[in-house]
C-alpha cells in the first residue's frame, strides 16, 4: 500500500491504495464520492470524467497514484458555493439533457471543459468533443441543447432530431 494525497473538490485528502487501484475507483471506494460513475471499465464511455489539474480525464484510465498532489474536480464539486446548481447543471435540468441520469456526471464535466475553452461552441463542436462521452437514452440532443444553453446562447433555433 501507498499513501496517496491530493486536493478533491477544495479539500485536502489521502489514503492508502495499492499501486494498481485506479483514481475511479479512489474517488468512489476510498472517499465515497459515488457521483462518479464507473461504466465500461474501458475507458470507452466517459461516465467518469473528472477534471484532474483543470483538463478532463476519464478517472478508470489513470491511477491514483498519478493524482498525487494534484487538484481533482469531481460532479461533487460542481455545484455554486450555496450548494445551489451551477449554470451548466442547472441548463442540463432545464433543457432536459438527461434521462436514466447515468452518463450525466461525465457528460457536465465534458461540457464544463468544453466551455472553459470554447466559451460559445457550436452545435458541430459539441458533438464532437463529446465524442468520448455514451448515452444510452437521450439521443444527445437534448444534451446539445443544455451545452448551448450553458454558453448563453439561444437554443430555439436548433432543430429537434
């Protein structure tokens, strides 16, 4: 076992893991911040983007041990400081961006780097960068739709699928 620290959602943290136990699996198991989903295993569906240093990172393709010392962002930590939703939760609820909910953690961490570096992406941007991010209910429409909306622009002329 290895002592392992890093800053999670403001606060400083450690824990002892082996050196094969994943920053997925750290963050869930080890901290119980379960809001981080684990869902292909694979590094295939993106349920379990955090921000690692401010760049999204799929957490079950990296070890723990190479978070150390470093600022790690989860779903948890999204939220405005009064606990209220951010502006890209809070557009993900109003435009419908999600269903079973599943994919919703990786898909508003995807969306919130996407917007850190794209302040107005367009619809072709969106999905492209979501590339990397499944889901299985919505179509991604509607997610596009939260995306758009997150940036401040005007979602009513985006046509329905």
């Amino acid at each position: 076992m290895t002592k392992v620290s890093m800053t999670v959602n403001g606060k400083s943290v450690s824990g002892d893991v082996e050196g094969r136990t994943l920053l997925v699996d750290f963050l869930r198991g080890g901290l119980g911040l379960t809001g981080t989903h684990v869902g292909c295993d694979t590094s295939q569906c993106g349920a379990c983007v955090v921000h690692v240093d401010g760049a999204a990172v799929k957490a079950c393709s990296i070890f723990a041990l190479e978070a150390e010392g470093a600022e790690v962002r989860t779903i948890e930590g999204m939220a405005n400081a009064d606990g209220s939703l951010s502006k890209i939760q809070q557009a993900f609820q109003d435009h419908h961006g999600l269903q079973c909910g599943f994919c919703t953690p990786g898909m508003v961490m995807s969306a919130a780097a996407l917007l850190k570096d794209v302040r107005k992406p367009t619809e072709t941007e969106i999905r492209e960068y979501l590339e990397g991010n499944i889901c299985r209910c919505t179509g991604y429409h509607n997610i596009v739709k939260a995306i758009m909306a997150a940036s401040g622009q005007d979602v009513s002329t985006i046509a329905a699928e």
